[in-house]
C-alpha cells in the first residue's frame, strides 16, 4: 500500500514536471514564427525600366480596388450562398470564354463580361474594327444562336467598337 502510495505520488510529480517540457517541445517542431512581410503581389504588374508597358484601365486597378473601382468579370447570381449550380455556372462562364476567343480570333481588346440576370446572359466586351461590319454583325448573331442552344437559355451579345487596340491603353508602367 506504501508503495502504490509512492508510485502514485511520483507519477502526479513526474507528469506536472514532464508535461510543460512535452509542450516546449511541441511548440518548437511545430509553431514556426518568421518576421510579417505585408508585401501583395498577386494581380499586380511589374514595373518596367524605360515605363513601356501598356496597360488597359482594368489591368491598372490593383486586385484589392475590385468593387471599388472596377467590376467582376462574371456577374453570377447562381454562385451566391445556397446557390442551385455554382459549379455548372464557373464551368459554363469557361466554356463561354473560350468560344468567344475562339470565334472572336484576336478581336477583343478587352476582358469578356459574363452577366447573369434571371435566365438571361449577357455577354460584353470591347472588339477592334478589323473586319466588316457584317461579319461583326454574323459573328453576334452566330454566338447568340449557338450559345443559346447548348445553355438552353436566352444569350445576348453586346459589343462596343473601337479603331485598335491602342485606344485600350489607360497607362505605361
């Protein structure tokens, strides 16, 4: 009985003394602390030497100034909390995007502008006066048919014209 007594007292003492050493010990292979560095990248474009890179408005508006100074480039109102199809509709905007640039080659001079409202998609963006204005007017409606028979839903293509794509240009950096 003296020695149950003992054994139990010198294990109470042996794991109050063991265990701030077990947790030392934790603390240092796992918690690891480096000096803060506040430094945003991402988004961001580096500055050139001789300040020759162009840049649209969109591309100058760092990633932090969105909903600020400029808009989200996919209007989704499926993608809300709760949404019915959040995934269907990133991988229709993609799918979208994609056969834009694909029938639209090299036309775009700006960023494509996917909006969702209802069932209704609104598709906009900026092109360059490179062709005919009938071919303009084929390439809207051939987009708007197709896209609206694989989404089954109703697509609308709003365009605004410019001369080049050096009308885009907002600053050099």
């Amino acid at each position: 009985m003296l020695d149950g007594g003992v054994g139990n007292a010198d294990c109470d003492v042996n794991i109050s003394y063991i265990l701030p050493a077990v947790q030392q010990t934790f603390m240092q292979r796992y918690f690891h602390t480096s000096t803060i560095v506040c430094k945003v990248q991402s988004g961001r474009y580096k500055i050139t030497i001789n300040k020759s890179k162009p840049l649209t408005y969109e591309m100058a508006n760092p990633p932090h100034y969105i909903a600020h100074r400029k808009s989200w480039n996919s209007w989704n109102t499926s993608n809300i909390k709760d949404g019915n199809r959040p995934s269907e509709t990133a991988l229709e905007d993609m799918f979208i995007r994609q056969f834009m640039y694909g029938t639209w080659s090299n036309l775009f001079a700006s960023e494509i502008i996917i909006k969702r409202q209802h069932n209704i998609i609104r598709i906009a963006g900026i092109v360059t006066r490179t062709i005919a204005p009938s071919k303009i007017y084929f390439l809207t409606g051939y987009t708007e048919e197709l896209l609206s028979y694989w989404l089954q839903c109703p697509i609308k293509v709003e365009l605004v014209t410019i001369g080049n794509k050096k009308e885009m240009i907002f600053k050099y950096i």
